[in-house]
C-alpha cells in the first residue's frame, strides 16, 4: 500500500495498522479518536502541524519496508 495525502487515516489503519506508532511518533497522538478516521493525511497534518510530504514519505518508507 502506497499513501497520498489524501489518503484517509482510517484507511491506513484499517489496511496497515503497523503504520500507526509511526504516525503516532510524528505527533498523531488522536489516532483513536472517531474524527481523525475521517480526515486525509494532510487535513491531519494541518491539525498537527506536520509537512505532509513529510509524513507521507516517511509512512511510506516504513510500507515498503515491510
């Protein structure tokens, strides 16, 4: 599975739950919450205050990694 920023959080979790502490150690600590299941990468990242392309790249790395 490959991640966009407008890949869905829930969708992540859903297909590659191991990607969770990666995103959590980047400062998504809400990824339990009903809400942020619902938002795109990047809307999670305007929230938390990360570069998407960031967060991306790096969800990634950690995918294909596996």
């Amino acid at each position: 599975m490959a991640i966009t920023k407008d890949t869905i959080i829930g969708t992540i979790l859903d297909t590659a739950p191991e990607a969770a502490p990666i995103l959590m150690g980047m400062g998504m600590h809400c990824l339990g919450c009903p809400a942020s299941r619902g938002e795109s990468v990047e809307m999670a990242c305007i929230v938390h205050g990360l570069d998407p392309d960031e967060v991306v790249a790096k969800v990634n790395e950690f995918l294909a990694a596996q």
